[in-house]
C-alpha cells in the first residue's frame, strides 16, 4: 500500500503542476455541448429533456475516456526516464505498479469529470445531490475501466507515436459507438451490435440512468459489464506490466 501510495502521490503532483491539462481536455466536450447540443436541439428520444441535456451525461464520459486512456503514453514517457527503472528494480511487485499508476490516471478524469458536472449542473441539467454522488460513483468506475486499457497498452508500445495512432484508432470508435450522442436502441442492427461490444456504451448508458433516469440497458447489466471489462482490461494490464522493461 505504500507503494501504491507513493506512485499515486507522483502522478498526481505531475497533473498539479501541468494546469493547462485541465482547459484543454475540457475544449472538446464543451464544444459538443454548446455547439452540437445546440445545433440539434429538439431532437432528443428522452421525453423532457432537450438534446443538449441528453448528451449531456454522455460528454461527461467523454472526458473521463480521453483522459484516462491516453494517460497509457506517460508509462511510455517513463520508459524514456529513469524513474522507471528505479521502480523495476524497486522490490514490489508489477501488480502493484500497474495499480498505483491505475489510481494516478484516475485522478485527472475524475477531476475533469467533476469540473464539467459543476459547470454542467449550473447551465445544463440540474443534479440533486444524491445525483451527484452517483455520477461520481459511476465516474470513477469508468475512469478506472478506462485507465487500465490505456495503461495495458502503453505497457506494450515503445513510442509515443505508436501509442498516439493507437489512440486514434480506439478513442474516437469508442466514443462513436458508445451511443454518447444518441439513442443505441433506435440504430440500425449493426451500429447496436457494435455499441454492444464497446465497454464505453455501458458507462454512457449508467450515466445516463443516473443524470436522467433514463437507459437503454438496466442499471443492473450496464454494472455488471463495466464490472467485466475492467476485470479483464486489469488481467491485461497487470499481464502487460509483466513483460515492461526499461527501453531508451
């Protein structure tokens, strides 16, 4: 625990210091909401909300999948540096690396996730607060889902260029298929197959439920399948960390 400590207290005093982070993972989600969910206003499939509102849940995702998946590239940067070479040779086991830089990649979503829900809660949607402390819930489970799969990957690439095209690749599908901007159960067989198999789909969809009390799946099975994908994407990442050695 002290040394999942001491790797938490690390990423976090490196999110502290790079403050421009914050507004520029923010830019993206805020132009959804204000010029998507304005430009197609009146077209949402949740009877009392607008549009704007019903995607609304969906950008606070979206932030927690940017940011904790592309937080796999500082693994990669660590590579480069001596620091990790001092924890491989550290006596803790890769179990334990793999967790603290997990919880360090955490961090930075949730708070990103927590500062558009305050800015979203006074403009957007109004959340009570037991609506609140459920997002938050739902927000760190996605944010852990979504930290392991960058990290589990980022164990394995040995350039950031690498990393960024993987990125590319996985990110935007993810968020596409993930039914953050519309309603998965009115597409056509295909999209809903695809949004079936995207982990992001089922964190969108238990956002959703708690912000609007509207879903597509039950809260129940939109649990158990995040709770499925971050087994697995934890298997994965502790596997991987198995094999990271120190590469210039």
């Amino acid at each position: 625990m002290n040394a999942v400590y001491a790797l938490l207290l690390r990423e976090v005093k490196i999110y502290f210091r790079e403050k421009e982070r914050i507004l520029a993972v923010l830019i993206s989600p805020l132009l959804f909401l204000f010029v998507v969910g304005h430009g197609l206003s009146g077209h949402s499939p949740v009877p009392g909300y607008s549009y704007q509102q019903f995607i609304f849940p969906g950008i606070v995702c979206m932030v927690i999948l940017f940011t904790a998946i592309t937080y796999g590239l500082y693994i990669i940067w660590d590579k480069r540096l001596d620091f990790l070479k001092e924890v491989l040779v550290a006596p803790i086991s890769r179990s334990t690396l793999f967790m603290g830089k997990t919880l360090g990649g955490m961090v930075g979503a949730i708070l990103e996730a927590l500062i558009l829900m305050i800015l979203g809660a006074a403009i957007i949607l109004p959340l009570g607060p037991a609506q609140f402390l459920w997002a938050l819930l739902v927000s760190t489970l996605t944010s852990f889902l979504m930290a392991t799969i960058g990290l589990a990957i980022g164990a394995r690439m040995k350039s950031m260029e690498g990393f960024g095209l993987v990125m590319s690749f996985l990110t935007w599908p993810m968020f596409f298929f993930g039914g953050a901007l519309f309603d998965i159960s009115g597409s056509v067989q295909w999209l809903r197959l695809a949004s079936c198999l995207d982990p992001f789909t089922y964190c969108v969809d238990l956002m959703r439920h708690v912000m609007l009390g509207w879903s597509v799946f039950s809260p129940v099975t939109d649990l158990a399948a995040i709770l499925v994908f971050s087994a697995a994407a934890a298997a994965w990442g502790v596997w991987a960390f198995g094999g990271l050695q120190q590469s210039r």
